[in-house]
C-alpha cells in the first residue's frame, strides 16, 4: 500500500501537518501556473509539462495522491499518461483536463485510464479546487480501504500459520526453515514482491496439513512411498494453492503454491507446458528447498547438498542455485552458534530451537530449527505448567 509523500505546512504555531502531493500535467506553461496557485494553498503542488517529464517526476517524486492532466499534449497524450499512472500508481486519483467532450474522448479515457473526473478547460478556480478535494477524499478512502484489506490478509496468513504450528510442528519447523532460506535468496536476488514470496514459503506446506501425521514424516525422510502414499503427497501443492485461492490479494502466492514441485525443465508437477522463467520465481526457488532441504534432512553437509543439486542443474534455476550457494557461503563465514539450556518461562520470540521438544509420551511438540512465536512460548508454558514437558529447553544464539 503506498503512503503519502507530502511536504509540510504549518497549520497552528508549534503544529505541523502533511500536506498531500498534486502533480499537475499541461504543455501551456501559463496554465500550470494558473493551476498551482489555485492549489498550492491546500496542496504539495509538482508540475510537468508533458507526459514524459510527468512519469519522471512520479519516479522521482511520487507517489501523488492526484494527478491532473490535460488531454492534448504533444507526444504522450492525457489517455496514455493516465493510462502509464494507472498502471504504475493505481492508488493515484486521475483527473483529465480537455476542451473536447466529445463521447469517444471520454469513452477512451475512462475504459484506459480509470479517469476519477473530466474537467472543461479552463476550468474555473472553484471548479479545480472542489475536483481536487473530492478527489483528496477518494485517495483517503481508497488507504483506508487498503489498509483494512491487508490488515486482514495478514491477519488470515497469522492464524494459518499458528493453525500449521499447532497441528503438525515437523512442518511448521521445515516452512520456518523454508522462510528463513527464501528471505536469504530473495535478498540475493534482489527480487520484488518480498512478502509474496516470505508468505509463499511460510506457507509453503499448508496443504499438507490433512495428511496423516505419520506419512508426513516418512515424506520427509526420503524414505520410499507406495503409489497410494505418493498419490496423497503429490496433492499438497494444488491443495495448498485452492486453500489460499479465495482470500483477498493471495492469487500470486497460491500460483507460487501450486507451481513449488515444478521443475525449470518442465517436469514434475503440475503436468502442464509451464517451464523456465515463465513458472514464478518463488516456485523455482521452493523446488530448491524442497531438494536442498531433503539432502541436508538425509545428513549431507550444506556444501554437498548444493553440489548435488548443481550436478542436476538442468532441473532447476541456475540462478537460483547460485544465490542459495552464496547465502550458504555467508552463513558459513558467521560466528558459530553457540547452544545453551533455558527454563522455557525465558523463550523470547526471535529464539531458536535446537533440539525438538516432546511431550512425556514421545509426540513431537515442537521440532528442531524452530524460530520461537508469542504464541508458541505461551503454549510451551502452559505445556511446563501442566507437567506435560520438561521445563528446560536449548536455544541457539550467536557468538
């Protein structure tokens, strides 16, 4: 969700408040004075003359809460500006100036650009002045609209993932693992949509959450399947991507779901003709977890584990393969882990677990590599409480 960027204006001695951003857009230098000084009161006023200098100044300035454009200008007119902004800064309300009402001018503008008003040029200051406050509120709407909607997508990733810590820890401990290596590569990479991709992974086993605790287990061990325990395993992609399908702004991470088992050479699942750079990035770097994490689970070093993957390398992303050897690399050249006892009243969120914890009857609680949540220390208290487990846990800490 974008945030305003404003400059300030004092409002009471001692006060100041944030003025929002206008960009104004019109090749008659004239009028762009005209303009600013009916809104530079209100209003953090930009402005450009033509369309090109326009998408400069959204790269350089932005965002803007508006922008107000004149229809006819030289090379980029006002329906290919606003339809530049539409894509590049949805949340920035558009508004066309022009001359010419002519049906098929609208039509065109509002079907490409999304326009919020037409205003008749020259407008009257009191015309401007009114488009421009009501489009002021519909930026605020649209914020508050957002804002509310991401609260609850991540309200809706929360509890999935302490629904996958409470049900099954083995996976919960292996996303936690997924995650942490994600957010490594991905910064390696310098890839976009760094939430999209963290989520994909820290939910990247959400589908398996039906299958029986013990299949699960033998799934991660490598160990070999019957065709009815394949069957079962091979649908925890599709129905990971189907549970996320309906929640709101979810669609790429369910697609990263769906795609996660597909190899860059086409193969694996799902059987379709998606192959290489076309599958999501986020998918190409889960299927290397899911391999690399394997290798290591079988008690193959780090190094070894890359390199077997890397004599393969014809099934997965080379670029991938290399930021994960680089971020390998790095961890490798950190201070080494030092492991100590503490009572489990003293877990901190932010800790990791070195050694799983198990109830008194043997059922794993937590596994090995966990990084500790409010929420899992408030369970593994009330665990101590009630003589379930031992009080003591170890932890991992650095240097």
């Amino acid at each position: 969700m974008s945030e305003i960027s404003a400059a300030r204006m004092p409002s009471e001695p001692g006060q100041d408040i944030e003025k929002e951003k206008v960009l104004l857009v019109d090749d008659e230098e004239s009028l762009l004075k005209v303009y600013s000084h009916a809104l530079q009161d209100t209003y953090n006023v930009v402005t450009a003359s033509n369309g090109k200098d326009a998408l400069a100044k959204l790269e350089q300035s932005g965002p803007f809460a508006m922008v107000i454009s004149d229809m006819h200008m030289p090379g980029m007119d006002g329906v290919k500006l606003l339809e530049a902004f539409r894509q590049k800064a949805p949340d920035t309300v558009r508004i066309m100036l022009t001359g010419d009402d002519g049906i098929d001018v609208a039509t065109n503008a509002i079907n490409k650009g999304a326009i919020f008003r037409f205003i008749s040029k020259p407008p009257r200051r009191d015309t401007l002045t009114a488009a421009a406050a009501d489009a002021s509120q519909q930026y605020h709407l649209v914020q508050a609209e957002q804002s509310v909607l991401q609260q609850t997508v991540n309200g809706s990733v929360e509890a999935l993932t302490n629904v996958l810590q409470i049900a099954n820890p083995t996976i919960f401990g292996r996303s936690t693992r997924f995650r942490r290596l994600m957010t490594a590569c991905v910064k390696q990479l310098g890839a976009p949509n760094v939430w999209e991709l963290e989520t994909a992974a820290s939910l990247s086993h959400i589908g398996m959450i039906a299958a029986p605790t013990e299949l699960v287990a033998k799934y991660f061990s490598g160990a070999p399947l019957t065709g009815k325990e394949k069957a079962t395993m091979d649908r925890f992609p599709l129905a990971g991507a189907e549970l996320l399908a309906s929640i709101p702004r979810m669609s790429g991470v369910s697609e990263i779901l769906r795609y996660q088992l597909k190899y860059y050479d086409g193969s694996g699942l799902p059987s379709d003709d998606l192959a290489g750079d076309a599958l999501p990035l986020g998918a190409r770097i889960l299927r290397v977890l899911h391999d690399y994490d394997q290798h290591v689970e079988s008690a193959l070093s780090s190094h070894d584990a890359l390199r077997k993957l890397q004599d393969d390398d014809t099934r997965y992303d080379r670029k991938v393969l290399e930021a994960l050897r680089d971020v390998t690399a790095k961890q490798e050249t950190q201070e080494p882990e030092t492991v100590e006892s503490i009572h489990i009243s003293q877990l901190r969120p932010g800790m990791v677990i070195d050694e799983a914890v198990h109830l008194r009857n043997g059922s794993m609680l937590v596994s090995a590599g966990q990084t500790v949540t409010k929420i899992l220390a408030d369970k593994l208290a009330n665990f101590v409480d009630n003589a379930a487990i031992e009080p003591m846990v170890r932890i991992r800490c650095r240097g």
